[in-house]
C-alpha cells in the first residue's frame, strides 16, 4: 500500500493506492491550507481503512516545482513520516504529475505543463506518455519568462495554471487547460509504478526541488568564474 501526497499547489490531498487502484483519498481545495489539513487527512483515509504506516510500503510525495510553502509541507511532512515508520520515499515531479493529470482526466497523450511560478515566470515542461500510459519528461524542467519557454513539436495542449501565460507563437492555437491540476491521485499513479521499477529512496532523500533557488545558484556560480 502506498501513501501519497500533494500540497506544492494550492490544494491539498492524500490518496491510499495499491495495484487495485485508489483505496482512499482526502482532496481539499482550499488553499494555504495544507499545514492545517495534510495530518488530519492521512489519519482520516488509515482510519477509513483500518490500517497503520506498518502496513504502508512507502510515501510518494510532490517534490516540486510549485508553491514554496506548498513545496516545503509535503517534503517535510513525508520525511518527518518516514523517519518515524522507517519507510522509504519516492519524490515525484509536479509537472509529471500535472501532465499525468491531463493524460487520466482528458485524454492528453503529450502537453506542455505549466504552473505559475510569479515574478513573470512559470515553472514548466513537455511531456509525452509511455507505453504504460506515464507521462514521461521530453528535455528539462524550465524556470522560465512566459515568452522564452521551451515547446517540443507535437504538444496537444497547455495544461495547468500557467497555461495562459504563456505567449508565444508557437502555441498561440493549441487548446488552455487552466483547471487541470496536479493531486495525490496522479502522484500515487506515478509512485506506484517507480515503487515496482525499486525506485524508492531512503527517508533523508525527501528533498524539495526549487528551480528558482537552482536558478539563482547557476546565476551566481556564472558570476564567479
């Protein structure tokens, strides 16, 4: 059985999965909320279910690119639990898990992920589904100015808040899905399957990922040589 969280948007969920599918699953969609409800949440689905993290085999978690607070909660909450019930944890891409969402919920089978990322820059990626129907990563996750973002041909549509930010030419006819957003339902589809491929990692290893403070690090070791 696997845990898996999402916070590093402005929502919060919790979903119990195992090769059956979904067994139990929280979605709260107010946001700036999850320090309050991410606890509660997973106590509410182990108790539906009559279970405890003994019978967990791991935590998936959302470990960026998003919100800083949202980013921060799910790692330091899945590492935090995993310490304390010695298991292991699997970080999984918000935008592989935004690009998941559109590919379960609307068919999409290659999008440009975005979320906004303020500052007049957004947090972005291709992505293109397997033969496992997983939305795999075409090049890099960018930090990036709305018109300067990287698109590889063939996109089908631009998922995710920052969607209609984006303004250039080249997706100037393609299909906005701003409502599509990442939740625990896609990071569990995801973790699951890194979970089978022995993927998961030792509790110490759940690590946020930032692009902005990766960013400012490249930025700064330039300025230096």
């Amino acid at each position: 059985m696997l845990l898996a969280l999402e916070t590093a948007t402005d929502q919060c969920s919790v979903v119990l999965y195992d090769a059956d599918g979904i067994q139990a699953e929280r979605l709260d969609l107010r946001a700036r909320e999850q320090t309050r409800l991410i606890l509660p949440m997973i106590d509410e689905i182990l108790t539906e279910k009559g279970l405890s993290f003994k019978n967990l085999s791991a935590v998936a978690f959302s470990r960026g690119p998003g919100s800083f607070s949202g980013v921060r909660i799910n790692a330091a909450v899945t590492q935090a639990l995993a310490w304390a019930h010695d298991l292991p944890v699997i970080p999984v891409s918000t935008l592989q898990a935004l690009a998941q969402h559109a590919y379960l919920k609307l068919g999409l089978t290659k999008v440009l992920a975005v979320i906004d990322a303020r500052m007049n820059e957004v947090y972005a990626a291709s992505y293109q589904v397997d033969e496992q129907g997983m939305m795999q990563l075409i090049g890099e996750e960018q930090l990036a100015a709305y018109h300067v973002v990287t698109i590889i041909d063939g996109v089908q549509a631009l998922v995710g808040s920052g969607s209609l930010l984006i303004n250039s030419d080249a997706v100037s006819s393609l299909p906005r899905h701003v409502d599509c957003i990442a939740t625990a339902e896609d990071i569990a589809v995801l973790g699951w399957q890194l979970l089978k491929q022995g993927a998961a990692l030792p509790a110490e290893q759940a690590l946020p990922v930032y692009l902005r403070d990766d960013a400012w690090k490249k930025l700064d070791q330039q300025r230096k040589m």
